[in-house]
C-alpha cells in the first residue's frame, strides 16, 4: 500500500526540509499527528481533495505566474514522487540536469564544456520549446504515465502495510500490486487535472495579471493545457513528458552529445549538416508527439561563437560570467545602498540578511567561471559587517 500512515509520514518529513517555518508548515504542525491521520484516511477513502493554492506573479527575469499549493498537498506531492522517481529515474538519460540529485547548473555547464571539446571545433545547436509548461498536454502526459507505470511490476517496494511481501508469486501480491498502481493513479489523476485557478488566493497586485501573455497564464488556457508553475509535480512531470523525447534523440537518431536543462537543451556535433537534419527532426517529433513547439530563435552556430547557457558563456578552453548576471547584480545591489541610505543606517535584519543571500548566490555562481576580475570590479559587501547598522 502507498497510502500507509509511514509512507505519508515520510513524505511529510521531505517536505518539510524545504518549507520549514512557512505559515502553511506552521500551521499543519500545531496538530499534526491529527493533520497526517486525517490525510491518511482521505486518501485510502479516495476523499482527498485539493486545496487552495497561492498565486503570485514573480520577475526573474520575465514575468512569470507562479501557484504555490498548499503545505498539506505538498506532502501529497511527495508522496507520489517519492512512489514513482525510483521508476523514472531508471528512464531518465544521464545528461538530464535539472531537478534531480547530484545534477545541477554547474554539472550541465560542465557537461556542455566537455561536449565541445568532444566535438572540437565544430557546431551546437541550441533550442528550447515554446512556452512549456504551459503547453503540456494534461491527456498526453497522463496517458503516457499510466502506459509507463502499468507495465512497471514495482518489485522494489514494498506492498503490504507491515513492511513485508507477501511473497513474490500468489493472488496475494499480485493485489497488493494492483491496488499500489490504482493509488498512484489515483494522484496523477487528481494532481494533472487539478485546476487551480479554481481555488486560489492572489498575493500581490492582482492587476498585473493582465500584463502576462494569454499563453502564459493558466487563466485563459484551454484546461487540458498547462502544469502550474511553483509546485515539486510540475518540475518532475515536465522531465518525464520529455523523457520520450530524449530517448528519441538518444536512442532512435544516435545523437551522443546533447543535454538538457528543463526545456533549454543543446547539440553538439563537427558536422553543421548533420544538426542541420536533426533539426528537422527534432521539430517533426515534438509536434506529432508531445504537441510542443520550438521557439523561433533556433541557434546553430560554430563553438568559437561561445554558448550562452545558463547563466554562463561557455567556450572550448572558459567560462565567463554571462553579463546579464552582473547587470542584476549591480541593480539588486543600488537598490540596496539606496534602501540603506534613505533609513539612515536603520535597516532590519531582514534586509540585510535577503540581500547577503542574493549576493552569496551571485559570488557562488560567478567562482565557477574563468572571473578574476569580476568580483573586485562589481564589488562585494562584507557579510560579517555589512554596514554599521544599529543591532538593537
């Protein structure tokens, strides 16, 4: 069984690594061995039913419409991912980077730097498709999970409620697999084809609403398009919609050395013929597919022209900051001096503290390109004294 008081306890305690202290964490702990048996038995009586969610607009840097879910459908989240990432993992392609363990930006930025040396002095071609999450079909994705996981015999885990098989051969624990499958099916159902637009609480300036493209928000999309932008679901259901995709490329048109990273992924390869082709390709399979569009900025260009991938110009022999990194920068940090200053050395802990964080992330990024220089030429605050601020 999925849906055991243990499962859901364990899904609650990964959630709760990356929501400590939230409101919503808050507040499902005042009572929360009360919260997770009342889960458990929504969730075994097929009751369960989804919450209000947050939504939010964010900048970084476009405009973008985030919905957050609530604490205690979060834990539902993981409950899933926690069933299903064993399977998928298996089906994943080793250069997939973002949103999974010992990935990341720096190892995919690696990785590309390591596929034009394999390819040297030759050609990328860089893509990346329309407006993805909102362009997921909700009937594609769901049909091609339940195919996936239906042929899955899940003999990693274990069936029964007391930890234990039943044994491997017997009516016993070929029902036990059964109702596994039909509890996970029954959150893809309920998570994919969740509308929260339904049930949500706005937080900010609700106007600015209108200034999103009508294919960017989930308010004006046909309802069997769009994943929610905010939630762990959404991150891993758009790696497994593409799954096919990059065993198509893998697999199917021999392609060696590409990557992705979310919906940005790169070619590489000597011949600018070949990724010409491929190209094609590439479009024609989205298309008939996964119904998904590239964007029009397709880059094929010689590896001497450098990569702008994630945050980093990328070349044979170095790395470079990429320079709208330091522009946020340099205007988060004005910001700042001109907050300090207008408080007249006054600034809570808080700002301080958002800010140091901002500028961590920002030196931490930048440490791992060729930037000697940089540091001293944007100029950093001394996180230890900051500013002499009153600490009273």
């Amino acid at each position: 069984m999925l849906f055991t008081f243990k499962n859901v306890y364990r899904a609650y305690k990964a959630c709760r690594k990356h929501k400590t202290n939230t409101l919503n964490a808050l507040k499902f702990e005042q009572n929360l061995l009360e919260n997770l048996w009342d889960l458990v038995y929504d969730l075994q009586n097929r009751s369960y039913k989804i919450g209000q969610s947050i939504c939010f607009l964010t900048h970084s840097p476009k405009l973008r419409e985030v919905f957050a879910a609530d604490f205690r459908d979060r834990v539902v989240h993981h409950l899933l991912i926690n069933a299903i990432e064993p399977y998928y993992e298996k089906r994943f392609i080793n250069d997939l980077y973002n949103n999974r363990k010992k990935r990341g930006i720096h190892q995919a930025v690696k990785k590309a730097q390591s596929y034009m040396h394999k390819t040297h002095k030759g050609y990328y071609l860089q893509l990346d498709i329309k407006g993805f999450f909102y362009n997921l079909d909700k009937n594609i994705l769901f049909k091609n999970m339940f195919d996936e996981l239906s042929e899955h015999k899940f003999d990693d885990v274990s069936l029964t409620p007391y930890g234990k098989h039943v044994g491997t051969v017997g009516c016993h624990f070929n029902a036990a697999r059964d109702n596994y499958k039909k509890e996970i099916f029954y959150l893809l159902n309920k998570i994919i084809y969740h509308d929260p637009t339904r049930n949500y609480r706005f937080k900010g300036d609700k106007s600015k609403l209108k200034l999103l493209p009508e294919h960017k928000t989930l308010f004006l999309l046909p309802k069997h398009k769009g994943l929610a932008i905010g939630n762990l679901t959404s991150q891993f259901f758009g790696n497994v919609y593409m799954s096919r995709f990059d065993n198509y490329l893998k697999r199917e048109l021999k392609v060696k050395c590409y990557l992705r990273y979310v919906d940005d992924f790169v070619l590489f390869d000597k011949s600018k013929e070949r990724l010409e082709a491929l190209l094609a390709q590439i479009s024609y399979y989205l298309k008939e597919n996964l119904a998904l569009k590239l964007r029009e900025d397709v880059k094929l260009k010689p590896h001497s022209s450098g990569l702008d991938f994630l945050g980093y110009i990328i070349r044979e022999d170095y790395l470079l900051t990429r320079q709208r990194v330091v522009n946020n920068f340099k205007a988060q940090k004005a910001v700042y001096l001109n907050s300090y200053e207008a408080q007249k050395g006054k600034m809570n802990h808080e700002e301080i503290k958002a800010f140091l964080s901002v500028q961590a992330s920002f030196v931490s990024h930048i440490q791992h390109s060729n930037s000697f220089n940089l540091m001293k030429k944007v100029g950093v605050l001394d996180e230890n004294n900051p500013f002499d601020y009153d600490r009273a």
